[in-house]
C-alpha cells in the first residue's frame, strides 16, 4: 500500500499545504507534483464534472510523487459512494462537505473506515488501484491504509457551529474547514459579515483546543499571517479556475490600457 505522506505530516505534527483543482485534466496533477512545493492535491469534486477513470487518472498522477498524495471534496448526497470509489482511486483522504450534526460526522467516518470489529466502518474489501486492484484487497494492510487516510470536515452550517464541540469529539476527525458562503447562507447573513467572522474564530480557537488540525483556505501566502498568528497549520492555497480568472484580468487589463495609447 502507498504511503499517506498527509498522515505523516499530521502524525509529526508538522504543517500541510495542499492546493486545490477543479479541472480533472490529470497532467495538472503532474505539473503541481514537479514543482515540490505541495504535500497534496485537493480534487474538487463537489463542484466540477468528473467521472470514476477520470478519478483513476488523477490518482496514476498523484502516485508519480511519493512525498504527494491526495484529497478528494466530495458533496452531502454521495458521501459513502464517492468516499469509496475516491480512495480506491489513489486519492487517499477525504473532505466531507455540508456537515451539520455528530450523526453525519460519524457517517462520514464510517464511510471511509474499514468494516471490521476493531475500526467499526463501513468500507468494505474491493477491488481498487489502491490494492493492487486486488493483490491487498481486505489485507491488514489495507485496514491500515483506511485508518490512514485524513478525513477532513467542513464547518459551514448552522447546525454545525452549534454542535461544534460534539462533533470535534467525535473519534476520526482529523481536520476541520470553515466555509463562510455557505454559513452566511444558512443564517441569513450576508457573505463574510460579523457573524461569519466570529464563527470561524470560534471553530479555530475549539478545534486546536480539543486537538483537531484547523485548515484554512487561501489565495496568496500573505493570506496565511492572520492564520499563523492563531495556531492554524494547515493551508490550501489557490484554485485552478481563480488562477486562471486572476491571471486573465490581470493582464487582460493591462494590454486593453496599452491598446489606449495606440
């Protein structure tokens, strides 16, 4: 079984820095591992189109890379389905979108945990990349590698921040992410007011308190000091898409305000 060098990093209780993709092209993959900079590729499949080869493809490219692995974000409705095809992939850890209760938390973990007396999940032995497509299938190994893999969850509901407590209780959680649009949203609030601000403190400030990694999202390494300064460790930085949209007004702007003067 592949190494989770993400697990390793949370082990060692060293920082993390991943940047996010929602493009499926897995050339992408490959252009991110070569430049050394990052410990693992979020796919974004919660928003952008992909198929279960394309999710083969990405992982072919993460295992270029030891020191690289992988992250999938997946959405509420197929939590226990894609968590599954995702690791079998070769996409190692998982970060769970929409959670709003303990009982969603442990479905999540149940999803990704083996289904054996001692680890108690639901994931079952298969046939993946991930076993050799079936030379470690239902090995110890491969109880290990799930036990291994980061599961991550998104603090963005209402009911979330609420049962913040209970749900960093809950035994599997590795890291946490606030998601300000859709808190905003499910109080009413306008995006990144007052009360998403503090909201977001207050999952920090808990979650390194009872020992769970907070991850911050953000675009530019200016970004990070605010997190620094409060204990966070784990970053995701930047986005294929917001790359790309930066990139072109940016200098789209400038050469439009160059043909001005011709």
């Amino acid at each position: 079984m592949r190494k989770n060098s993400l697990r390793e990093l949370l082990r060692l209780r060293k920082p993390s820095l991943g940047t996010r993709l929602e493009g499926q092209w897995p050339t992408m993959v490959e252009v991110i591992g070569h430049t050394g900079m990052f410990d693992y590729v979020e796919i974004m499949a919660e928003y952008a189109p992909y198929s279960l080869f394309s999710l083969d493809n990405v992982g072919r490219a993460i295992d270029l890379f030891d020191n690289m692995s992988g992250m999938i974000k997946i959405e509420q409705e197929s939590r226990a389905h894609l968590a599954v095809r995702g690791i079998s992939s070769g996409i190692q850890n998982v970060l769970f979108s929409d959670i709003r209760s303990v009982a969603e938390a442990e479905e999540c973990i149940k999803a990704v945990r083996a289904e054996t007396p001692l680890t108690g999940g639901m994931h079952g032995a298969r046939h993946g990349r991930d076993v050799g497509v079936h030379i470690e299938a239902g090995s110890p190994a491969f109880v290990q590698a799930l036990e291994d893999s980061v599961i991550a969850l998104m603090i963005e509901k209402k009911g979330a921040i609420e049962n913040l407590e209970s749900i960093l209780a809950v035994k599997g959680v590795d890291m946490v992410q606030f998601g300000p649009a859709d808190y905003s949203m499910s109080i009413g609030k306008a995006k990144n007011g007052p009360e998403a601000k503090e909201a977001h403190l207050y999952m920090i400030k808990t979650a390194i308190q009872m020992g769970v990694m907070p991850r911050a999202e953000i675009n530019s390494p200016q970004d990070a000091e605010e997190y620094l300064n409060l204990g966070v460790r784990h970053f995701c930085m930047g986005t294929d898409v917001t790359t790309i949209y930066n990139w072109s007004k940016e200098n789209g702007l400038r050469l439009r305000d160059m043909f001005k003067s011709v």
